[in-house]
C-alpha cells in the first residue's frame, strides 16, 4: 500500500505549493532584468546610429506595453513583430521583461481559476494532456471559454495537480525568440522549456524517469557554471538545488530509498548506473557526486543507511 508521509528531511521548509510554484515557473516576485552591457569598439557610422535610435525606440515603446498591468496579449504581438529589429542584447531585456511580466499576473490569473465553478467546469470535460484550446472546445459556460482565451492568448498553458486547475506560463512560445536572444537567456529558455512541457513533481511525486531527472539537473549545474553573472543565474541554482535533492533523496511520495523496505528504488538504481556509464562525470561536481553515491549504495547493497544519509547530508 502506498503510504503518504511528512515532508522529506532535505524538502523542509517547502511547502507542496511552494515547490511546485518553482517547477512551474512561478515566483512570488518577478526578478528584475538587467545585463552587463555589451561591448562596442567599432565606430559608429551614420547607418549604424540611424539603426541603434530605431531600436531603442522600439525598446522604449515595447517597454511602455509590457510594464502595463493588463496587456500580455499586445505584449506578445508587439515583440513577435519587432524583435528582429533591435539588438541581441535589447532582444534578451525585453523576452525578460516578457516572463517578469507573465510572473507578475500569475497569481491574479489563478485567483480567476480557483472558485468551485470555474474547477467544475473544467473537471467534467477535461481528459489528461487537454490544452486550454480543448477544454475551451467541450465546456459550455460562456465566462469559463473567456477565461481560458485570455490565459491562453496572454502565455499561459492549463496545468493540474491536486485536483486543481491552474496556469503556469507556456515556455515553448518563447522558443521563437531563440535565434535573437542572447547565449545565456537561450540557455535559460531551453530549461524552462523542458520544465514546462512535462513538471519533474505532481502531487510530491516525481513523474519524469531518473535518466530524465539526472539530465535536467545536470543542464541547470552546467548553465550556472556557465553563466554565473546570468541574470537567470540564481533562478537556476535554486531549481537546481532543489532537483539534487531529488536525485539523492526523491520526494514525499517517491523516496528514494522505500519507506518500508529502505532498498533503492529498482527504476533509480537503474536509471542512474546507465547515465553515469553514458556521460562523463569528469566536470560535473555532481555527476561525481552521484557516482560516489551510487558506490556506497552498492556497498550497502542499495538499502538506506546512516552512511547514506551522511553523505548526502554533506552535499550542502
């Protein structure tokens, strides 16, 4: 029988809530967009000039949009129509200023999603995978189609756990700015992305396999290692914090190491002896990390122990 118990020791101090408001995308506070900026030696010709008072203008008035409350959907149309028109710097600030701004009206959003009418509506019709496109197709309350037009027309994708409905912002719309960003936002956007078509946790339980979970967490070690004067750089070590401790204890209701029994999951010790023969653990502090842990698992014969713990404990 599957047993749902208190919080795991490395999980204290984070709520359900909390954890998966991080694995979605959501923050309480949108972090603000600066970058170091870019350098500049060649002499500016009247060509150049002309082209650089444009795209500031551009700037400036796509700026005035996406920082008013309320226009998320003009926000996307103004940048698709002119991000090819201003730098690969000014392009990073404003596809930031574009998830600031999707953060900033979550939580409002949700609020429209929470009452029983609006979560009745969409339980009767909603099968697993259904996008807000077709949950909109079968629910026949005209106010609960306007709502999922809108959060589906300002980026935002339906999400569910715990019984609930919600949005989460929809990272794969912001692929189509790949090619104008810069190399550290594209980065960036490629993890969000990952997050954002399949959430590592649902319900405290982890629902992507261990070679997934390895790969994910490795990809946020290396772009922190990368870019650590990213202005996403922070956002990227906490989630990567928080999927180590996945990695070496698991979540409430998929331990690592059984409740019962204290032996390793039989899919982790798998899933873990296969990535660490198939990648180079050799500049990844923690790939040589799990290494080391998957060695004293064996000692143990994978069966939970004090050494285990300690070890992991070490880690911090």
């Amino acid at each position: 029988m599957n047993k749902k118990r208190k919080l795991l020791p490395q999980l204290h101090g984070w709520t359900l809530t909390g954890m998966a408001a991080l694995l979605l995308g959501t923050q309480a506070l949108a972090p603000a967009v600066t970058l170091a900026s870019p350098s500049n030696t060649t002499p500016a010709t009247v060509q150049t000039q002309a082209t650089s008072s444009s795209s500031d203008q551009i700037y400036n008035t796509y700026l005035s949009i996406v920082q008013t409350p309320d226009r998320l959907s003009a926000s996307w149309a103004y940048l698709k129509g002119n991000i090819s028109k201003v730098s690969s710097y000014q392009a990073s600030l404003m596809v930031l200023q574009l998830e600031n701004a999707l953060l900033r009206n979550q939580t409002k959003l949700e609020q429209r999603f929470f009452p029983d009418s609006v979560q009745k509506a969409i339980s009767d019709v909603y099968r697993l995978g259904d996008s807000f496109g077709n949950v909109r197709a079968k629910v026949k309350d005209a106010k609960v189609k306007a709502l999922l037009d809108q959060a589906s027309a300002q980026g935002y994708k339906l999400e569910t756990a715990e019984g609930m409905f919600y949005p989460v912002i929809n990272y794969s719309l912001f692929r189509q700015f790949d090619s104008h960003v810069g190399e550290d936002v594209r980065a960036y956007l490629a993890i969000m992305h990952e997050e954002s078509k399949q959430a590592a946790v649902k319900d405290a339980a982890l629902v992507i396999g261990y070679q997934q979970l390895v790969r994910r967490t490795l990809a946020m070690e290396q772009f922190v290692q990368k870019y650590p004067n990213s202005n996403r750089a922070k956002q990227v070590r906490e989630r990567f914090e928080l999927y180590r401790d996945f990695t070496f204890m698991g979540t409430n209701n998929t331990p690592l190491f059984d409740y019962e029994t204290k032996q390793m999951q039989n899919n982790a010790k798998t899933g873990y002896a296969n990535v660490l023969q198939w990648l180079s653990v050799e500049e990844s502090s923690y790939l040589k990390s799990l290494a080391q842990f998957m060695e004293l698992a064996q000692k143990h014969q994978y069966k939970d122990s004090d050494e285990i713990r300690q070890f992991v404990r070490n880690l911090k």
